[in-house]
C-alpha cells in the first residue's frame, strides 16, 4: 500500500532503529516542556512492557526476532510523538503521518506546502508534498458517511481515508456504485480513488459454544478491555456483541453481567456492567499481558489481537478514519488492519505495545488464509460511557505528589491531538490521542504534551 521510500532492514540493522529513537524524540517547541531526565515516548508508553503473547505474535506474523520486536515498538512510540509535534508545527497543512520498514524505522509526515520540509526532515522524519491536507479528506469522509444513512452501499463496502495515497479510497465491486456514492455525498472526485472491493466484511460473531463470554443463552463473543465507571466494574466490547439489557455469563458458564449500553450499527461500541464476583484488572487474554494506557497508534504501526476463538494474531494498522458497511449497516469511526480474525473474536483487545486500541468489529478472510479486520477505536467507547480504562497503575510522574497545580487537565479525561489543557500556570497541547492516567501530567510526558 506504501507509494513511498522504504528503508530496507534486517537484524544486522537493529542499530539503524536506535538512531531512529534518538533522532525523532526532540521537540518542536520554542519551550522546553521537561527537564533532560524526562522520560523518552517508549518509556512513557511502557513498550517494554508488551504482553509475551503479543510480542511471540508480532514475531510469528511479522518475521521479527525478539530484539527487532522490541525495537518496533519502541520505534513506533518515540515515532507517534514526533508525528504529533510535527502535527502542530505545521498546523493547516498537515496531510497525516505514517511509519514504514521492517522495524517501523521510517516516519514520513505529509504537508501541502513545500516551505515545511526542512522542518519535517530536521526532526529525522521524511517529507511528502501532496495535494490534500488531512483536514481536507476527513471533511470529504464526513460527507460520505452522512450520505451512506440514505443511500445503499452494499456494492461500496468499505471507504477510508488513506494518508499514504493521500485520498479518500472507496472500495467498490463497480465504478458506477462508487460514483453514485460519492455524487449522492457531493464529495469532489479529485479527493478520491475507487478501487476494486476484494472485502466482503461481517461481524465476528458466532452462535456456537466456546469460551470467552457468552450472551444470553448462545452467541459468544470476546472481552475488550476490562474498565471502572465510579465503584462499578466491567469491560468494553462490540456493540453487535449485544444489546442494552443483554445479560452476559463468563467463560465458565457463571453469571457475569448486564449490557449497559450499545450501539450498532453507526458506531460498535458496548459496555458491560459486571457483578461482584468479577474484578476489573489491566490484563489480555487472562495472561501477564498488561494494558500501560490509550494512545492511538500510527498507520503502518504494528497491533495485535487477542480473540477467545484464535488467539493473538498480529499485523499493522492500515487506515484511521475508516468506514465498513456491514449486513446490518454502516459502521465508521473504525481502524482497518492486516491482522485476520475469525467468528467469536469479536469484542476481543487490539492493542499496539502496551497500549490499548481498540474492540475487534468485524472484517473479512480468516486466520488461515489471511484477511482484513477492523476494530472500533477504544477512545470514544470511554469518552462516550464515562469509563476509565483498567491498567497497570500510574505514569512516569511521581503518584505520591500531594500537590494540587490546578488547571484544566485530569485524569481520565479522552483527550484528541490538539486539545489544550492547563497545567501548573503554563498552557500543553495534545499531542496524541489517548485517557489520561495518574502520573501522566502534561510536564511528565513529553510525547503526549507539547508546552506551547
């Protein structure tokens, strides 16, 4: 899919990759926002601290040994922030970002004005002049989304804005379905590329006995990631899962909760309230695998999930910002990725590192001969029900600091890439999507928080 240069890598480069992290953890702002000592991106986002599932996964399906697995991850971190400060420095005219090579040793970042190369390419990132700002596509989506609720799209399954190509992709199984879509939308043709569909995607849910959780008296899906509202515990999940009422059992057959909202299709997003006998705790899969945090990950960063019917199975995120039309209907907001996924994964953990991404909602192939799936961001099902993600405890700041800075920033909180927040008398922009957590104040992470 990359139209770009990719940088060739093998072990013997694995030192390649360390420059990479010290070249593209600067900062892009006029103010310093930590001391020397502050922590670098990966160890923000605890990358050492991906789950052994995931990372026997990432090597199994992306031809990794361990050391080039870790130093990926530690790649597409350090990575992330600078997209992020290089987002804001070049405002209106960025076109999006991604990561390429073996080890995610490459970040190229797009813009439509020219002047903004030599700041691009002195952060250690490669530089792509295009036609589109993301702005302009995310825009020319919107139309397209609004569109599909009064016009069919079973013959155009799926669109998505593709930074790598830098246009609005439809993928359609004719020409003409595809350009009644985008005529019903008003959405200009230059912004677009049709291509062939080759997907034909449907949720990942099964009606057969197995393990996981199951609704009602039959169909099984997988946990997404265990979550807090106040006292009360549960988990994140699909929302073709089941609906608001639904009362779910565990694996083992014993009562476990209550859907407590839903919503399909549009979104794929549910919660589930559990009772007493359930605890919430940062884990995937019932192993050591821990969740650090949020962070939404970059295109072309490596992501793994965890489904009660195939297990881990790993690949890399494709496209943000993408829209499926399922048999039921159009679900959008959602991230497609290489990773195969079968019947009963649905639900289940998409996580890149240590970081939690999101629920798996459905996709095509399988785990055999390989496919696409696509996953509803974690982000908005939090921001959406008032939820805090379960994890592993506090960031890199000091959680016993009694003191108050006030401000505007809090724990808890989904912030998006260029929120603003207070913090201690000083103003920090977001620079990546993610829920805040204890120990993440903005003078404490640098490759979430940009002093401005």
């Amino acid at each position: 899919m990359l139209q770009r240069h990719l940088r060739a890598v093998c072990a013997a480069t694995a030192a390649a990759g360390a420059l990479l992290v010290a070249g593209l953890s600067g900062s892009a702002s006029a103010h310093p926002s930590a001391s020397p000592a502050a922590p670098t991106a990966a160890e923000t986002l605890r990358t050492a601290a991906a789950p052994p599932g995931l990372l026997a996964a990432l090597q199994r399906d992306l031809g990794l040994d361990r050391r080039q697995a870790d130093r990926r991850l530690a790649n597409e971190a350090e990575a992330g922030a600078t997209a992020g400060r290089l987002r804001a420095a070049v405002g209106g005219h960025f076109a999006g970002a991604w990561v390429s090579g073996a080890l995610s040793d490459t970040l190229t970042v797009a813009t439509t004005d020219p002047a903004d190369v030599p700041a691009i390419r002195s952060r250690g990132a490669d530089a792509v002049v295009v036609d589109h700002t993301l702005a302009a596509l995310d825009a020319a989506k919107a139309r397209l989304d609004r569109a599909a609720a009064r016009h069919a799209t079973t013959a155009t399954p799926v669109w998505y804005v593709d930074v790598t190509a830098n246009a609005l992709v439809i993928q359609a199984e004719r020409p003409d379905a595809a350009r009644s879509l985008l005529a019903a939308a008003g959405v200009d043709a230059s912004l677009t590329r049709i291509v062939q569909a080759t997907e034909h995607p449907r949720p990942l849910y099964d009606l057969r006995g197995g393990d996981a959780y199951y609704i009602g008296t039959g169909s099984r899906c997988s946990i997404g990631f265990p979550v807090t509202r106040g006292t009360q515990q549960g988990f994140a999940t699909a929302g073709h899962c089941g609906r608001a009422g639904s009362t779910t059992s565990g694996s083992n057959r014993v009562a476990q909760g209550t859907f407590q909202a839903s919503v399909f299709p549009g979104n794929d997003m549910a919660w589930v309230a559990t009772n007493a006998n359930w605890t919430a705790t940062p884990y995937v899969n019932g192993s050591s695998a821990q969740v650090a945090g949020s962070t939404q990950a970059t295109v072309g960063s490596s992501v793994c999930r965890s489904g009660s019917t195939t297990g881990w199975h790993c690949g890399t995120v494709q496209q943000l910002n993408s829209s499926v039309t399922y048999q039921e209907g159009t679900v959008s907001g959602v991230t497609r990725t290489s990773v195969c996924a079968e019947p009963g994964d649905s639900g289940g953990s998409f996580i890149s590192g240590s970081q939690a991404q999101g629920v798996t909602s459905g996709g095509s192939g399988n785990c055999t001969s390989g496919g696409t799936t696509y996953f509803q961001p974690v982000n908005p099902i939090l921001q959406s029900y008032g939820l805090t993600l379960k994890t592993t405890g506090t960031g890199p700041g000091d959680p016993g600091d009694p003191g108050d800075p006030g401000g505007t920033w809090s724990a808890g909180t989904v912030y998006q890439a260029g929120d603003t927040v207070t913090y201690g008398g000083a103003t920090y922009r977001c620079l990546q999507s993610h829920q805040a957590q204890p120990g993440w104040e903005p003078p404490n992470t640098p490759a979430l928080w940009q002093r401005v």
